[in-house]
C-alpha cells in the first residue's frame, strides 16, 4: 500500500493527500512543495499531483516530512510512528481552531503528536506492546547511494527512552531552543537541558572509549608484527 | 587540569555562552589537553546525532518519492472568463429564439378580455327557438 494510502486512509476515504518536493534540473531542492493525492479507489495505485487549498492541510504538508520524523523517532519504528501520525494528524485537523492560538504551526503539531502519544501511553499502560527492535529502529535511516548510516549513533539512539530521543531530535535535529523543546515535550527547560548533558556525555564517552580502543590497538600491531617477523 | 562539568562544556559546544564566557574556555582548552579532549568528543557526538537525524529526515523524503505519481488530474478552470461569457452568449441566444417562436411567456401575459365570452351553459325549461 503507497504511504499516503497508509497515512490518511483513515481522513480522507475516497482520496489520501500527500506531499512530494518534485526534482529540479537546476538542483535546486526542495523546489515547490507540491501536493499529491494518492486514490485507493479503482484499484489504481497511483498518486496524482494536485495543488491544494486550505490553511492547515498546507501547513501539515509543508511539514510532512519533519512529523513524520518526529513520529517515527518517538515511535521507535516506521510503524508505529506512521500510525501514530495518522491518528495526530487526524485530531490536529478537527482540532486546528481551538487549540492552535498563536503557536508556531511546527511546535503545535510536534506538541499534539507527543501529546497523543503520551495519553496512549497512559490509557494502555498494560499493553503488550512491543519493543521496537534494534533493526526496527535502524530502517529509520535513509540507505542512499551506498551510504551506510552511523550504525554507533543509530545504536546509542535506539538505546534511548522516547523522551530522551525526542528532546534530542528538537534540539538537534530542528534547532529548537530548548524553552520550546520543553513545551512540545511538556516539560521543562531545565529538564531539557540536564537530558542534553546526560546523552551528549554518554556518547562522548562511548566515542571516547572507541577512540582508545583503536588507540590500543594500534599499538598492538607492531608489537604483533615484530612476534611475526 | 582544569575542573569543567559536562554541563558546562555542553553549553559551549552547543554555542549557548556570551563571548567573555566562550573566549575563558578556549584559553582553557588552549592549555588543558584533557578537556580538550573531551570538547572534542562532545563536538563529535553533537555532529553525529545531527547527521543522524539529517539521515532519518532523507529517509522519509525517500520514502515520500518511492510513492509512484500519476500526472495531474484536469480540473474545469474556474478562473476562464472568456468560456464563462460564452456559455452566457448561448444560453441568452437560446432565451431569445425561444421568445421568437412563439414561447414567450412570461413576458407576454394573455389578454383575459380578448378571449371569446362563453355564454352559461343552460340546461332546462326554454326551448332555444323559443328564446327570441
């Protein structure tokens, strides 16, 4: 099933919106956010180009990639932050008039993302759900042109609570201050800031200790070429 | 060696220090190789979780071309001012044969006084030739 299907199946019925930057010669990237509506109906599957109206679908999809990110992040997986987005962005639609006021659209639907998440999180406390594997989390990264993803950091990132991934994704992944990570993640700067210290120390050590490591290693070589000669 | 916290160097490498603060930590770098070090090691896993986050944004971004595309659906432009008047031009043509043919109403009303006078329909008594 295409990914808009998948995605707004729910909202929108007959007809999925979805978003695409179309490539331009000039290599100039993004270009136009340009609007797509995927049809499930007719047994086409297929998506078509359609410039849309409309003050929140637009601003939903202007951001589109960067919400799904920050579900999938949250989520841990492709899955789970998919689904998890739909059914945001399907309250953030009905609920766009009287909840937004003045917020910066980005930080509004980042907040009602993570708001949702976490009354999920409540309400089905008991669950079984399951943990997203390692490799689960690793099919988050982009796998272009033989490019293999930092495995160290996709790691250290899986290892990470939801909270501790997101607050790290806002601040450096979006470049958000760290007032407005604690608003989306409804907690405080303060918190934000002592979670930043914690995983940057963390993975400095762990780079650290690699670093040493090969240091180490190095050294022992000649000593293991020397027995060989 | 110079005692500074994480919490510290993080903000530096982060770029939250005013400039007196920032210039105090580079001459400390400047002559402590350890916390040198670890600035270093914090710049590297700041750079790295950016770069990881830059790749999962790729990512969707890939995901988002793989869906295949049809070409655009034509809508009926509303904004064509010359095909609304021509649809105006024929249907105000069609009126008027209309009117020519003999369907004129409701601009011409009929003359109620010009229609024939019916007499009463009389059922009774008189025989007609004996009416004059």
């Amino acid at each position: 099933m295409p990914l808009a299907q998948a995605l707004f199946a729910d909202a929108l019925p007959s007809a999925a919106q979805w978003m695409c930057y179309p490539s331009d010669s000039r290599g100039e990237w993004p270009l136009r956010p340009m609007v797509v509506e995927a049809h499930s109906s007719g047994g086409g599957q297929g998506v078509r180009a359609e410039i849309l109206s409309g003050s929140v679908r637009q601003e939903v999809i202007a951001i589109l990639p960067r919400l799904k990110r920050f579900a999938d992040v949250l989520a841990g997986e492709k899955r789970e932050g998919r689904a998890l987005l739909r059914r945001a962005l399907l309250r953030m639609l009905k609920s766009e008039s009287s909840d937004r006021r003045d917020n910066p659209f980005d930080r509004w639907a980042f907040a009602e993302i993570y708001g949702l998440w976490q009354s999920e999180l409540r309400h089905h406390a008991d669950s079984d759900r399951e943990t997203p594997t390692e490799n689960d989390f690793g099919e988050l990264f982009a796998q272009t042109q033989g490019a293999k993803p930092d495995a160290l950091a996709a790691n250290f990132l899986w290892q990470l609570s939801p909270q501790q991934r997101s607050a790290l994704l806002l601040v450096y992944g979006e470049g958000f201050s760290h007032e407005d990570a604690g608003r989306v993640l409804d907690t405080s700067s303060d918190t934000i800031q002592s979670c930043l210290v914690r995983t940057s120390a963390s993975l400095a050590d762990r780079l650290s200790a690699k670093r040493a490591a090969k240091v180490a290693l190095g050294q022992r070589e000649p000593v293991n070429e020397e027995i060989a000669g | 060696m110079t005692e500074l916290s994480d919490e510290l160097l993080v903000a530096y490498v982060d770029g939250q220090f005013v400039r007196e603060q920032t210039r105090a930590i580079d001459k400390v770098l400047g002559r402590d190789g350890v916390v040198a070090a670890r600035v270093d090691a914090l710049k590297e896993a700041h750079g790295r979780l950016e770069a990881a986050f830059e790749a999962i944004l790729a990512g969707e971004v890939v995901e988002i071309l793989a869906t295949p595309m049809l070409p655009p659906r034509l809508k009926p432009q509303r904004e064509n001012g010359l095909a609304r008047i021509g649809v105006a031009i024929v249907g105000i043509g069609i009126a008027l044969a209309a009117l020519v043919g003999g369907y004129g109403w409701p601009l011409v009303m009929p003359n109620l006084a010009a229609l024939p006078q019916q007499s009463p329909a009389i059922t009774g008594s008189i025989p007609a030739a004996q009416q004059h």
